[in-house]
C-alpha cells in the first residue's frame, strides 16, 4: 500500500509541476508576449540571429513548443519565411534548457549561510508563493499582477518537485531497482525518455522528474540518464509536430518537420560522440558517475547546446529535406493566376510608374475575379454546403489578404516616382480598388461563417425567407457583375449603371428586414435562424455598397469635376432627377419588387408582407 501513496504523492507532484510551469509561462507571455511577437517576426535572414532570438525567448516563457506554435502561426501570417524559423527552431532547443538549471536549485547547500539558505528549493518555494498571492490579491496593476503570476507558478513548480523528490525518495530502493535495470540497456532508456515525454508533453517535466529522483536516491546512474535524455529530446520534437500540423500549410508543416530533422541529426550526433568518447576512454571520468540534480541538468543543456552550435551551418540541408518530404500542394488554376499575379509586382518597374500602374492592374483584375468567385460560392453554401468549398473560401480570402497588401504596398512605394496627374490619378483608383475588394471578400467570408453556423446547428431558413434571400442575391450578383464589366472596360457609362442598382438593393434589403421581422412574430421563422438572415442581409448589402464605390471610384477617374468630391457627387445624384439614375433605378426596382410581390407568404396564399416603396424621385437641389 506504501508504494500506491507514494506513486500517487509523485503523480500529485508532477501535476504542481505542470501547472505551474504552465501558470509560470502564462504570466511570463502576458508581460513578453508582444515583445516575443515583434522580436520573432522581424528575425533577419541570418540564421544565427534567429538562433539566438530563439533560444532567448523560450528561455523568457519556460516552453520550447510555444515558440514553435508561434513561429508556425508567424510563418503561415506571411511575417516570416520558413527558411527564417530554422535558426529559430535550433535556439527554442537550448533555451528550453534553462528550466533544468532553475530545478537544480533543490541541491543548493547553504553550508550556513543564511543568503545562500533562501536558495534552497523548501525555502524559495513558500517564498515565491507567498509573494506572488500578495501581488496577485492586494495590488490591481497589470504589470504586477503578471510578476504575481510569475511567482506564484515559480512557487507551484517547487512545492511539485519537493512534492516528487519526496515521494521516489520513499522508495528509492525500488527506483533504484528500476534505474539499474536500464543501465547499459540505451535503447529501452531511450524508447522510456521518448515515451514519456510524448506522453507527458513537456521535456522539461521529464527532466524535472529525473532531478527529483536524483535528489531522492542520492544520484542516478551516468550511462543510464544519458539515453532517457536522448529519448526525451526526440519525443519533445515529435509532440509539437503533431500538434503544430493539425490545419496547417505546407510551409507551416515544414517549419515542425525541421524541429524533428533537426533532432534526428543532434541524437546522431551525440551518439557518435558518446561513443568515441567511450573508445578512447575520455568519457571514462563521467561513465560510471552518479549525476545529481545539478549534473542531469548539465548533461540535459549540453546535449541541446553542442548539436545546435555543431548543426548551425547546416540549415540549408534542413530546409531542402523539409521541402523534399513536405514539398507544395500543386497549384490549380486560379491559384497559379494569383502566384503569377503576385509575382509580377516587380520593384524594377518603380521607376516607370506607366509600366508598374499597368502590372499592377493585371493583379487587381485578378483580385476582383477572386472576389467574386468568394461570393458565388458563399452564397452556393445556402443550397448546396459542402466543408471542401468552405475550406476554399477561407483560401481566397487569405488571398485576397495577401494580393491587397502586395498591391497597396507596391502602389505605396510607387509614389517618389509619379509626377504626373494621370499616374496619380490611376494610383489613386488602383489603391481604391484593391481595399474595396479586399472588402467584397470579407463580406463574403463573414456570409460563409453564418451560413457555417447554421448547417453545425442544423438549422434552416423557411422556404418564404429562402425565396426572399434568394431576389436579393440575384440583384447583388447582378450589380457584381455590373461593377466587373465596369471596371475590365474602364466604362463610366457602364459605371454610371452601379450607383442606381445600388439604391434599389437598399431598399430591397429594408423591406426584407422587415418581411422577416413579421415571420418570426408570426413563428414562421425563430430568433436564431432570424439573425443569420439579419447578418446576410448586412453583409449582401455591403457588398454592393463596395461596388458602389468602386463604380464612384471609375467615374471620378474619368472625371475631373468628380475626383475628389466623391461623397458630394453620391449625394447630388440621390436628389437630382437625372434620367440615366432615374431609368436604371426604375427599371430595376420595378423587375425585382416585382419578383418579390409574387412570393406567397401567407398561409392562405395571401401576401402579408409590408408593401414595396415607390420611387418617387426628389426635386433638384439648386
């Protein structure tokens, strides 16, 4: 019975560990996490400097794979190249070192000395945590709060390795026992090292436990810790490989694949040294020594420190092996279109605004396309989901993320360059164009979520709001598509088409508010399905409102009593009795009012919803 409390005292004590290395880092990120951010995502293209920058940074949060989930989200943001996360990647393995060089503090001899004496793990632990409860309790500023975090999981990390080393010290004969049974066995040590930390998920929690069981038996075994350890860095890598793969990019899975290459390289290193140094006897002084916290914790950053420095120079050879066994998704269609697009945003062309204006308006055709394509097959989602398009969808819009920067930050460095109206001019249009459909593809993207959240919920709009959405999704389609033809012809007639449609959508939105207002007092439709259908409505509606401004955006290209006067020119055309407006808005209203007066609504066939306004145009402003 004595031995089930005492595993159960060490799997207690394991559990304070981990908590408090999680509490310790958590604090250690809310008062670095900015800092870590900015620091990582301005890495230059020297892998040395990435190295150190690693190696300082999980040294600051205590947690090797949270610098490589950051850098793996930092590379799939664009922040970073794969090829820059390497260096990275070999210093997040030494800094993770340092938490072992904390632990040792459990065998610091006082000899005496009262200083020294406050050093000792069951005094610096109470300590720490007696702080930390004061900062956290009693002082409300953020920055103290996080020290208080700090302390408080410092303090927890202690009390659960006391906690541990106590718990195998009652039983040390039989963690003896166990011990001797892998001496000599190095590749049952290694499986054992692995394993755990695979299990455990923290390298540094398996070391802990080494050190506690060191400090419980009076030291462990040389030639039985150094396979454990071997193990331990192999299982660390392969854990945050599978984590750091679920949902990502080819050159995010990359990033964690060089984690592991690069292990793989360091166990084989270090076996190879281990086993010259055995040969010709220089290992000899260490071979049969009994290591205590201090020297696992030795070993431990040794076995990081020399394979990082060895394998620096070869970052290269990790990056084509990551590309060898992760190579690219081959590109369809569109996809290629966008690469290429993207591609043709060349510097050399800034010092001819004429020849970049016209390369980068090859890109914006290509962007408007990939907008477009968002919001047909969002809108396909209603009718017919299917999770592959949803997966597509968010591709564009990262997309149109990308193709939105690049263009806006090219047309931006185009401007020392431009000296004359007309370039200004198309400069000037361009930028608008590319935030306006970067926002075509947001709205589309939001639709695409709710539209998600329905088919998750298992819910359904009634066949009388599905009739409504579906006229106002053909007069969106139909002022898209307007706007396109537009902005490929560079037409002011056509342009001058966008604005009236625009209106009637308008309209049309707030009578379908209000028809499903009346559904869902009626019951026809419920609250939840009711703001969905109120989210679309808001999100088709801004579509247009886009297009609207890319289709002002045309005209005051053209136009010089426009250009700049953009708002005003809107505001005048909506209260002059202009009869280009005044023909387009009728017609068009007219047809899709129309449409909607023939949807039955009510449940003896009589139309209950609020009629449709008329157009009746206002006086001109003098």
């Amino acid at each position: 019975m004595d031995i089930f409390f005492s595993i159960l005292g060490l799997l207690g004590g394991l559990a304070m560990f981990l908590y408090g290395m999680d509490v310790m880092g958590n604090g250690l990120k809310s008062s670095s996490g900015g800092v870590m951010k900015t620091v990582l995502a301005k890495v230059t293209n020297k892998p040395f400097i990435g190295f150190l920058f690693g190696m300082l940074v999980t040294a600051m949060i205590q947690s090797s794979h949270a610098t490589i989930v950051l850098t793996v989200g930092l590379v799939g943001a664009g922040f970073m190249t794969f090829e820059q996360s390497i260096g990275i990647i070999l210093g997040a393995n030494v800094g993770t070192a340092i938490t072992a060089q904390i632990i040792r503090l459990m065998d610091v001899d006082s000899g005496g000395s009262n200083i020294l004496a406050l050093f000792k793990a069951q005094n610096l632990a109470p300590i720490a945590l007696v702080i930390g409860i004061l900062l956290l309790k009693f002082i409300k500023k953020d920055s103290t709060r996080n020290a208080g975090t700090i302390l408080t999981g410092f303090g927890v990390l202690f009390m659960g390795l006391l906690s541990m080393s106590s718990s195998v010290a009652s039983m040390g004969d039989k963690v003896t026992g166990i011990l001797s049974g892998l001496d000599g066995n190095y590749p049952l040590g290694f499986v054992a090292g692995a394993a755990v930390t695979m299990l455990i998920q923290s390298s540094s929690a398996v070391v802990g436990i080494l050190q506690s069981m060191a400090s419980g038996v009076g030291g462990l075994a040389f030639t039985a810790v150094f396979p454990i350890i071997l193990g331990i860095n192999i299982g660390d890598c392969i854990t945050a490989f599978l984590v750091c793969r679920i949902g990502a990019k080819p050159e995010q899975i990359r990033v964690a694949a060089v984690h592991v290459i690069y292990n793989i390289f360091a166990a084989v290193l270090l076996i190879i040294l281990l086993v010259i140094g055995h040969a010709t006897g220089l290992l000899d002084p260490v071979w049969s020594k009994l290591l205590g916290s201090g020297g696992i914790a030795n070993l431990h950053g040794l076995f990081r420190l020399i394979p990082a420095v060895t394998l620096l120079p070869l970052t290269k050879l990790f990056s084509r092996i990551a590309y060898k066994v992760f190579p690219d998704k081959p590109l369809d269609e569109e996809d290629a279109l966008v690469a290429e697009s993207l591609a043709g945003l060349d510097d050399h062309l800034i010092t001819s605004p004429a020849l970049a204006l016209d390369r980068s308006r090859s890109t914006l055709e290509n962007m408007f396309d990939v907008a477009i394509h968002n919001c047909e097959a969002c809108l396909q989602q209603l009718d017919d989901y299917d999770e592959k398009r949803s997966i597509r969808i968010k591709e564009r819009e990262e997309m149109l993320d990308r193709m939105a920067d690049a263009s806006n930050e090219y047309l931006i460095k185009l401007s020392p360059h431009i000296v004359n109206r007309i370039d200004m001019r198309r400069q000037n249009f361009q930028i608008t164009c590319a935030n306006n459909f970067e926002r075509i593809g947001d709205h589309a993207s939001h639709t695409a979520n709710d539209i998600a959240e329905m088919k998750m919920a298992k819910e359904e709009f009634s066949p009388e709001a599905s009739k409504d959405l579906d006229t106002l999704i053909m007069l969106v389609d139909r002022v898209l598509r307007q706007t396109e033809k537009a902005f490929d012809n560079h037409s002011v007639a056509m342009a001058l088409d966008v604005e009236p449609m625009e209106e009637v959508v308008d309209e049309l939105t707030e009578v379908l508010r209000q028809r499903h207002i009346q559904r869902m007092t009626r019951g026809i439709c419920s609250v939840s399905t009711g703001m969905k259908f109120e989210n679309i409505l808001t999100n088709l509606a801004s579509i247009s409102d886009k297009c609207s401004d890319i289709g002002v955006a045309i005209i005051a290209r053209m136009d010089d009593t426009v250009a700049g006067s953009e708002h005003e020119y809107i505001h005048n055309i909506h209260h002059a009795n202009d009869p280009i407006y005044d023909e387009v808005f009728n017609r068009t209203h007219d047809e899709y009012f129309n449409m909607l007066a023939q949807n039955d609504f009510g449940e003896s066939g009589e139309d209950t919803a609020p009629a449709a306004p008329a157009m009746t145009p206002a006086p001109v402003q003098s």
